[in-house]
C-alpha cells in the first residue's frame, strides 16, 4: 500500500498525512518510523530533540493503526507531533531544558497532552528551549543550543526554538509550543513555519511548567495554517484543573479557512514599525500589507499609544511572576539537589545557583527586586497599571478593527553567540509580540516571505477569542503567497 | 553607566531569592540589572492617575468546586522525584538546628 517514500512522507502537511491515513494508503507506523530515521539522520546537526522517545512512539502507531482500521478516526490519529519540553509528560522526562529537572519524570499528564493522545496523536519527543523558556534563541537551553534549518549558523528564535526547528527541519509534522511574551511567534517567524498565540484561558495550562502564570499560553506550531487550525480545535476548550481557562464553546476553526477577506477592517498601527526594524523585514511587511488589501480587506494605519512601554512593563510583570513560581525548586520535593555539605539554607543557595542557568537567576533577582519591600509600587503595581493601559489600546483598535497586522519579529534569524552578551539586545527581539500577551490577545505569524534568504514573519493579532478571524486572514494571506510551495530549507 | 542598585541590594535580593552568588559575579550583575532598571525609567512619564492594575488579561471570577474527595496521587509517585526519601518520607536537612 505504500506508495510515498520518506523523503516524500517526512513532507506531507498534516491534513495531507491525515487524509492519506484514512483512506489507509499510508499507515502510522511508516510515517511514524519515517519520523524517527528523520531524526536520527538530522537532529545532531539541528538540535531539536531533548529526548527521542522511539518506543513510545512506535507503541502508539501501532495502536492507532489498530483504531484506524476499526474505522475510528480523528484528525490527528496517528500523526507523529514533538512537544515543548516545559509541557508535562507522564512517565517521559519533561526538563525545561534545565539541570534543574535534567532528571525530572512527571507523573501524570498535562491537559494538552492528555487531549493529543485522546485524539492518537503520535510522540516523537521533547523539544528544547531556552530554561523555562526564558530567552528568545533556545541559546540559554542548559544542553546545547538548537540551529535554524534555514542556516545551521543562525538561532532558530525562542523560547520555543526546539519545535519550530522540528518542524521547519521537517523532524515531526507539528509541535506544540509555549508563548509568554513572544516564544512560540518569533520562533515560528524566524523559522519560516505558522505559529499561533491563542487568546489567555482558551487552551489549559495545567501541566505547562509555569514561567509567567498571567501570560503563558499554549499554541500549535505547524507547517501551514489549515494545520494550526486543525490542532487549535484538538487542545482548546475549558479544563476545570485550570481555572484561568475560558468556559467557551470552542468553534470549528477549519471554517475560519478558505475564505476571502471582503469585509474584513484590518489596522496597522504604526508603533510596530519602529526605529531599529530591518529594512528588510518592513518591506516585505510592507508588501504583506499591500496583498491584504488586494485579497479585499480594508487596511488603514492606526495607533497603539502605549506600546513603547509593552518592553518595561513586561520584563517587571515576567520575571515578578517567575521568581515566584521557580521558588518551588528548593532540591527537596524534585529537581537538582545540591550535595554542598552545608546547612539546610546554604544549600538551598546552592541548589538554586547551580540548578539554575544565568538567565533565569537574572530574572528571578530582577523579579524578586520588583517585588521586594519598597520597590513594589514603583515597579510591580506601576507595571500593572500600565498594563490596563495597553489591554485599553488594544480594546479601542478593536471597536474599529477585526484584525491588526505588523512584523513578528524586529529581524530575521541572528547568529548563534550575536546577542548572548548583552540581555536588553536579546530582550528587545520581542518586542513586537509580548503586547499581545500583556493584552491577553491571540497572535499568528505567518510565513510572508524572505529577507537575505531568511524567513520574515507576518503577525496578526485579533480580539480576545478572535481566532477564527485571525485564521481567516493567516490563511488567505497564505493562499495567495503560497510561501511553502515556493520557498522551502536547503536540504539537511 | 549609572548605577542603580548596590552590591548590597544584590546581596539582600539573592538572599530573599536563595541563591548563592559569588563575589566574582556581583560586579556583572549588578550593572546588567543596573542597566535594565534603567530601562523601566520610561514607565516614570505615563499617568497612572485612577488607572486599576491588571493582574490577569481575563476577567476571573473565583472558581470554585464540590468539595468532594477525589483520588489523589498516591505516596510512591509523590516521592518518585524527591531527591533524598527514607520510607515514605522526604528526607532534609535539619531546620531547627
């Protein structure tokens, strides 16, 4: 019955996979085993993995075979996926790619992942991150750092570096990241794949590692749009073990897909196209937006007044929330423990300095700074107040708009080492997406074209539980660029 | 560069924090802290006057439950990942010494 070999099947989209697995021309277990030699053959060079698990997942074709061929089939049967290594699995490492939880085997499953399996989703492993995804390079990773497939010198973007690289490398048919203030869009941009932020509370966090409890959020990271979608219908929707998750009635967002922009009120606003943006990168916005327009959509500047203090108000609320919720790796429960011979409090520090790698201690002192005995008005509560600024920006641009759109990211894919030295360069490189996790919006980017022979990402954020029109746009936009037909990595 | 915070106000924080840091790194992160508060002055300029803080982006309500006994992990997997156990206990450090 098999007719595709693996180069062919490593390439398919998931609703392509997911169409030839029902009609059994292919089985799970061929792609899955395709998958695996994929990886074998590529991720010493790409880096993708924090762990291959090759039994699972050939345990898991092998029993959506069987549910395929008793005709009990779901979109996501017996597709091979990665996971972010920040979201729980049982009995699978989870590490958050840090020497904290090197050793750390959850005991039960995340919500996302309990709803993949349900489906048959296939596991290929676990993706690497910058530590509790704290960065925007996968640099800060405590393994190894993770390479951008478009060019094996440059970063891959982060935090969710590990699975936009599978992804993009074609390691796995889809990913599911983690997106605090940037980490599953720029990834996704600087990689030349479809990343979506959903709106704060529609998919449950309950297993995600928590870095920011207020601005964390899972979303798909897939080849194309109509994938995004198909796997934004499989995690969304209400879960009582998280009580920041929305009760919705989840849509078909698959009906979001297909159809003209006619009607559609799309705003630029003008603060995102700022002082220090490649010129590379606003010019193929630049054309982006003039496309939208040909595709029927009415596309107007507008202004976000508050969105030069996005930056300063999301590395105080971020690392404030961090340095509370990493309290909990104290080398007692789980996690590294320190063997320094000292009393319970030294080596407590111990733990925490070498459990810990420099970036997350920066945030959890700068947090801790924001939080502490007189400084927290002047920083914490002067943030948050500003945050209801920003969330007011947004609300009012949404009066007018269905949609806005501007860059994902400032730049293209940097080189490994560029901006390793210096934390406000590095930090800089979300600024054009943590507003939407500040506001609690949802955001899409989509691959718009090349810069340099890199990958630029178009960002499209919508209103609260405005996915389907975000979707909608991502996927006509799409439709007339057809970037994935036309551009595509060197071979690995 | 100015700077904005002590090398004893990187000391006090760590302590609040628990992590040890040693005299040779306290120079370097007091002055990437130093440079990174700097960049927070920008919230000085906004009015705030009247202005409520957001905590979450979502409006939340209390979520509440039944109160009902629900099967709870059992003691074998809660200690699976503790470091030093003996029996069913976790092992540590003395705390009052």
């Amino acid at each position: 019955m098999n007719s595709l070999d693996s180069k062919e099947l490593i390439n398919l989209t998931l609703q392509k996979a997911g169409s030839l697995l029902k009609n059994r021309e292919i089985s799970s277990v061929e792609l899955t085993r395709a998958f695996l030699e994929r990886i074998h053959n590529v991720d010493d060079k790409i880096k993708a993995f924090v762990t291959v698990t090759d039994d699972v997942a050939i345990r898991q074709a092998n029993a959506a075979d069987a549910r395929i061929a008793s005709g009990d089939i779901k979109p996501l049967t017996g597709i091979p996926m990665q996971l972010k290594d920040n979201i729980i699995t049982s009995g699978i490492r989870t590490t958050c790619s840090s020497k904290m939880l090197s050793g750390f085997v959850p005991t039960y499953d995340s919500t996302v992942t309990k709803r993949l399996y349900g489906h048959g989703a296939i596991l290929l492993g676990k993706g690497n991150l910058d530590e509790f995804a704290m960065g925007s390079s996968t640099e800060h990773s405590a393994f190894f750092p993770t390479r951008n497939p478009w060019d094996i010198n440059r970063v891959p973007g982060g935090s969710s570096g590990g699975p936009t690289a599978a992804v993009a490398a074609n390691e796995c048919i889809f990913a599911l990241g983690s997106d605090t203030g940037g980490s599953i869009r720029q990834p996704a941009s600087f990689c030349g794949i479809v990343g979506l932020k959903p709106t704060y509370g529609l998919v449950s966090r309950y297993g995600l590692i928590a870095f920011a409890s207020s601005l964390d959020q899972i979303g798909p990271i897939t080849k194309d749009v109509t994938d995004n979608a198909i796997v934004l219908n499989t995690i969304a929707g209400h879960d009582p073990n998280d009580s920041t998750s929305i009760p919705y009635k989840v849509p078909d967002y698959t009906k979001a897909l297909g159809k003209d922009l006619y009607g559609v009120h799309i705003g630029v606003p003008k603060e995102y196209f700022i002082q220090g943006i490649d010129t590379g990168v606003a010019n193929v916005i630049h054309q982006s937006i003039a496309i939208l327009g040909s595709l029927g959509a009415t596309v107007e500047e507008t202004s976000l007044e508050h969105t030069d203090n996005a930056l300063a108000v999301y590395y105080i609320i971020a690392p404030s929330e961090a340095s509370a919720n990493l309290a909990r790796y104290d080398g007692v429960k789980y996690g590294f423990s320190s063997d320094h011979p000292g009393n319970m409090w030294e080596t407590l520090e111990h733990t925490r300095k070498d459990g810990f790698g420099d970036e997350v201690k920066r945030r959890i002192l700068l947090g801790t700074y924001a939080l502490s005995a007189g400084y927290y008005d002047a920083y914490y509560l002067k943030a948050q107040k500003v945050r209801t600024l920003i969330r007011r920006d947004f609300e009012k641009a949404f009066k007018r708009f269905d949609a806005l759109v501007m860059p994902t990211s400032p730049s293209v894919a940097f080189k490994l080492g560029e901006k390793m030295g210096n934390p406000i360069q590095m930090y800089l490189n979300d600024i054009l997406t943590l507003p939407a996790n500040i506001a609690g919006i949802p955001g899409i980017s989509v691959p718009a074209g090349l810069s340099d022979g890199l990958p630029v990402g178009l960002q499209i954020m919508g209103k609260p539980l405005g996915e389907e029109t975000v979707i909608r746009i991502a996927h006509a936009y799409e439709q007339a660029i057809k970037f994935r037909g036309n551009h595509q990595p060197s071979p690995i | 560069m100015s700077i904005r915070i002590t090398n004893e106000e990187i000391r006090h924080i760590a302590l609040l924090a628990r992590i040890g840091i040693t005299p040779a790194e306290i120079d370097l992160i007091r002055d990437q802290m130093s440079e990174i508060l700097k960049g927070f002055d920008i919230l000085n300029n906004v009015d705030v006057e009247g202005i409520r803080p957001t905590g979450h982006s979502v409006d939340l309500k209390t979520v509440t439950r039944e109160d009902k006994a629900r099967e709870s992990q059992s003691i074998e997997d809660t200690l699976l990942n503790a470091p030093h156990r003996q029996n069913e206990f976790v092992r540590v450090k003395p705390v009052l010494e």
